[in-house]
C-alpha cells in the first residue's frame, strides 16, 4: 500500500497529488484508494481551516463581504419569506431569539441557498460566504455519482463533503477594488451546474485551490503589476499549504 499521507504531511504535498492523478481510474483499485481518500481528507480540513482563517482575516482589515448573487434590484417574494420566517423564529422562544437562522423554520434558506440579501445577515459574514456540508452531503453525493453513473474526483468530493462550499465575493479598496477581482468561489454541490464522472484524484481542482491559496483567496491578481502587497501578505500568513 502506498505511504501518501505520509508523505503529504512531510510537505511534499504537490508531489503526492501527481502521484495520484498519475494513476488515473488505478485509484479506485483497493491497494490505492483508501490511502487516497486519507490524502484528500487532508488536503480538504487544510482547505476549510484556510477558509475560515480568510473570513476572520478578512473583515480585520476592513473587507466587506457581498451577499453571493444578490441583484441590486428587491425580490419582494423572497423578502416576504424571509422577513415571516424571521419573526416567527423569534418568538419560538429565547435560545431562537438569539440566533433565529438556526430554528427549522429558516432550514430551507440552508437547503435552497437563495441570495439572501445582506440586510438580513446581521454580521454574519461566514453564513453568507461559507457554508459546511449539509448534513446529508454523504447521501447526497452517493445519489450524484449513481445518477452520473461514475464516481466525482476524490478531490471535489471530499471538498464537498468536508468544506461545502465558498464565495470570497466584496470589496475592498486595495484588495477587491469595487468587488472586480476574481477570488475564491467554489459552488455546493446542489449549485455546481453540469457534472461529468471522473473516476482520478482530481489533481487539477487541488491545483485550483492551492493557486487561489497562494493568492490569499484573490488569485485575479496574478499577473498585475501591483498587487496590494501588505494586504496579500497579512492574509497568506493566516493559510497553511495545500
């Protein structure tokens, strides 16, 4: 049996992956996959702690997270569903008064995941950029793969049944200057678009992740002749390696 892990927590973290995605549908033989799936588990709890690291960094130097696919315009229907789930959560007793997005009434927003327009998060910056895996994200990505007929990479399958999903969209005068620059997005599984089976590592999304790592979450400004320095480097300090 390959020694992966192993080798992954002494650093050489590119090197493994290579490895891996070498060995293309040979992944899936017995003697492999069990180390693999250690590998990317890995990889992913390095993913989600860096994303959590990026949405407590970010805010401290005045970062100013978007609501993910909030139109400028109002939906007033979807307004009206979240203002009386709202207020019918507060009042179903005092631990839901504190926190009413927690109360089943407000599950389907987790379930939907509609735009929720800004004014209702309340400084909940991490609810509207980050969420986790539902808890059914085991099942759900079971169904996927029956339905396509093939495994997902072991890479963008254990993304999702470890970080969920994320969206670093805002502003920020230097960083995101009018919320241009292209940062880290990855959708959830229920909003991933078309799907195709691959039965590989899935090197290339690790490649993805760890190049908008490098970039502190904003890899739209590889290549720009002047990058905010100070601000990218704060931020990198927070990550770990991929």
């Amino acid at each position: 049996m390959p020694d992966w892990l192993k080798h992954y927590n002494k650093g050489e973290h590119a090197a493994v992956w290579l490895e891996m995605d070498a060995l293309g549908p040979d992944i899936r033989k017995k003697a492999n996959l069990a180390e693999a799936r250690k590998v990317a588990a890995e990889t992913m709890s390095r993913a989600l702690r860096n994303i959590e690291a990026l949405i407590e960094a970010l805010p401290a130097i005045g970062y100013r997270f978007a609501a993910p696919g909030e139109s400028t315009g109002i939906n007033w229907a979807l307004e009206l569903r979240l203002s009386n789930a709202l207020e019918y959560a507060k009042k179903a007793g005092r631990k839901y008064a504190k926190d009413p997005w927690s109360h089943p009434a407000l599950e389907w927003v987790e379930r939907e995941e509609p735009p929720v327009p800004a004014h209702y998060l309340q400084g909940r910056p991490a609810w509207t950029v980050h969420r986790l895996p539902y808890a059914d994200a085991k099942t759900a990505l079971d169904a996927l793969e029956a339905q396509l007929g093939g495994p997902l990479a072991l890479s963008q399958r254990a993304f999702w049944e470890t970080a969920g999903s994320v969206n670093l969209a805002g502003s920020h005068p230097l960083l995101n200057p009018g919320g241009a620059t292209s940062c880290l997005a990855v959708a959830g599984v229920r909003k991933a678009g078309l799907l195709m089976p691959d039965a590989t590592a899935g090197a290339a999304f690790v490649a993805n992740l760890r190049h908008a790592f490098a970039w502190a979450g904003f890899p739209g400004w590889e290549g720009h002749p002047d990058p905010p320095q100070r601000e990218l480097a704060f931020l990198r300090s927070k990550l770990s390696t991929l």
